[in-house]
C-alpha cells in the first residue's frame, strides 16, 4: 500500500509540472484565469480601390498590310528589314525586270506603228475624198479607205492599252509600302523566286490601333463608353497601353451571346494583326477606402466579423465588405481607419477574448 501510494503522489507531481510548463508555452492568462491568445494585427488604411473586370481581346487587322507580290520574278533587292521605318511609296524590294522592260519596248513600237498607219491612212483618205468631189473616184473607195482607217485607230486603241499595261507590269517589280510605318516581317530575301500573290512583307502602319475585347452579356450593366482600360500584349510584353471604351456592340449568334468591347488607340501601337491582348477595364474607382487584409475576416452565424485588439481584449465588429483587390477588402462599415484588426489568430477569437499581440 505504501509503494502505491508513493507512486500516486509522484504522478500528481509531474501532471502538476506538465500543466506548469503548458501554461508557460500557451501564453499569459488574464485576472479571471483565461489564457490570452498570441495575435498579430494590423491597422485599417485608407487607399484606392478598383473593380476590375478582365479579358482576352485581339487586335484589329485593319493597320496592318501585308504586301504581297503582282507580278512573278527572282528577288533581285530586298532593301528594307524587320524594324526598319518606312514612309508610304518607299520601295521595300525590286524584282528582276528585263522581261517587263523588254515588253514595254515592244508595246511601244507596236503603238508607234500602228500611229504611223493610221496618220497614213488619214492622208490617203482626204485625198481620195478630194478626188471624189472632182469626180475621178467613185464613193465605195472612200468608204473603204475609211473601213481601214477605223480599224487601224482601233488598233492602236489597243495597243495603247497594252503599252499601259506593260508600264503597270514595270512598275509592280519595285515593290513599295502603301502605308507609314515599321517593318514587322520580312518573308523573301534576294535570289528567291516570287509568284503572283506570295506575301513579301509585314507592315505595321501607323493608322490607329483597335482591339477587340470580349465579355459576356451579363456585364452589360457595369461596361460603359469612357471607361479606361489598361491593355498588354505578349509581342511587345515590356509596354503597355491605358485607353478608354471607344464603343460596345452586341455580338450574339446561335452559340454565343457576348459583347464586343472596343478600344481605339489615336496612334499605332505597334501590335500586329491578330496578336492577343489581354485587357482590365476599371467599372468602379473607391479612392478614400477602408481596407484590411482579406485574412482578417471571419464568417460567423450572424455574418463577417472581424476583431479588433482593444484594451488586451478582441472586441467582435460585425462589418459589411466592397470591393475586393490583390488580397485585400474595402471595409464599408464596422471599422475605421487607424484601428488595430487582429490578422494571425483571428479564428479561433470569440469576443471579449483576451489577446496577446506580438509582432507579425
């Protein structure tokens, strides 16, 4: 019996000891025997918050050519390269052009000749209206004389076409820019050999830039003309642009029923056709908001809470929250600027609980 009594006293010693120790580990206790719980907190600060509403757009082909080549030959120069500025008629290559040289000569030899028959038949053709009137030809050999004369000037009607379009042939082997602006692609170096139609050049003019962006029907409401839009695209991922909603258009088919954002840039913005943007537009700006940490709030029965560290105590606020950004929340009511809101540890508070702050 004495053994076990022994034991029973030196169990109630180390359980004594355990408790000790736990209370030391778990924090201070207030006057009333709770253990204060360590928090972190941190104080409720005025800044800006937006509503953003995000999307994956495309830019607009209209401002950006591709020159292709109008007739077929051998590359003979190519004098432009990607990123080289041009001006609108600039030549950006030359084609190989003797054929079309030697075609324009005969055009206009051809058109000399039949000028030269013509003015020939025109002659003969007065003097043997000359003889008529004197009585020594007769009237079918004028009419044949000028039978001739209208199909020589027909003749040389279409030769005269045929000279034109040997000088448009000429011309179209001096490859130039229909626009102003910067050489986004070059697809054909010296030596190749082009036919009618291949793509030579990709130019990035300096018209103004449009992108469209599209969101569903249901944002109708919070999308409006004037709204600004911060906008990024990954073939120039180092600038981005800031605009504003030039226009809304209902785009709805059979499988879709969407809104077509757009955003016209005054200038060139360099983005080639079809390049992906992606788009924020800002619906709403709170400049004077009351804003914690999203960790700060705790759902309860009654509603969000968060707690505020008051007198070594946390002091439950019921709160009603905005707008929401990059791990923050705009406080609409419940808390004011300045005060402190428990961060770590705010979960497991009830109010009225004591606290112990420490540094976060």
């Amino acid at each position: 019996m004495r053994g076990l009594w022994c034991g029973l006293m030196m169990g109630v010693v180390v359980l004594s000891l355990l408790a000790c120790s736990k209370e030391q580990a778990g924090g201070k206790k207030d006057g009333g025997g709770m253990r204060a719980s360590p928090v972190t907190v941190v104080t409720a600060q005025l800044m800006v918050m937006e509503a953003v509403q995000q999307a994956i757009g495309q830019v607009d082909s209209q401002s950006t050519p591709q020159i292709t080549a109008e007739v077929a030959g051998q590359v003979d120069q190519v004098l432009v390269d990607i990123g080289s500025k041009v001006k609108v008629g600039q030549t950006l290559a030359m084609l190989e052009n003797k054929d079309q040289k030697l075609a324009l000569k005969a055009s206009d030899a051809e058109l000399r000749r039949l000028q030269s028959q013509a003015d020939n038949q025109q002659r003969t053709l007065k003097r043997l209206e000359s003889l008529q009137a004197q009585g020594f030809v007769t009237g079918s050999q004028v009419d044949e004389a000028s039978t001739v004369l209208s199909s020589l000037n027909e003749q040389r009607a279409a030769a005269a076409a045929q000279l034109d379009i040997a000088r448009r042939n000429l011309d179209k082997t001096r490859i130039t820019s229909p626009v102003a602006g910067m050489i986004q692609g070059r697809l054909v170096s010296a030596g190749d050999y082009v036919s009618v139609g291949k793509p030579l050049f990709l130019i990035v003019g300096s018209l103004p830039t449009r992108v469209h962006l599209p969101f569903p029907e249901t944002l109708a409401a919070s999308l409006q003309l004037g709204q600004p839009v911060r906008m990024r695209s990954p073939v120039d991922p180092d600038r981005s642009y800031t605009g504003q909603i030039t226009d809304i258009r209902p785009m709805i088919t059979a499988s879709n029923r969407a809104l077509d954002v757009i955003v016209d840039s005054p200038e060139s913005l360099g983005w080639p056709a079809g390049a992906s943007v992606t788009a924020e537009v800002v619906t709403a700006v709170h400049n004077d908001a009351v804003v914690v940490p999203e960790q700060c709030l705790v759902q309860r029965p009654d509603g969000v809470v968060v707690y505020i560290a008051s007198g070594g105590k946390a002091v439950a606020r019921l709160v009603s929250t905005g707008l929401h950004q990059q791990g923050k929340v705009e406080i609409l009511s419940g808390v004011t600027q300045g005060e402190a809101v428990v961060l770590d540890g705010a979960g497991f508070l009830t109010d009225g609980a004591p606290i112990q702050v420490k540094q976060p």
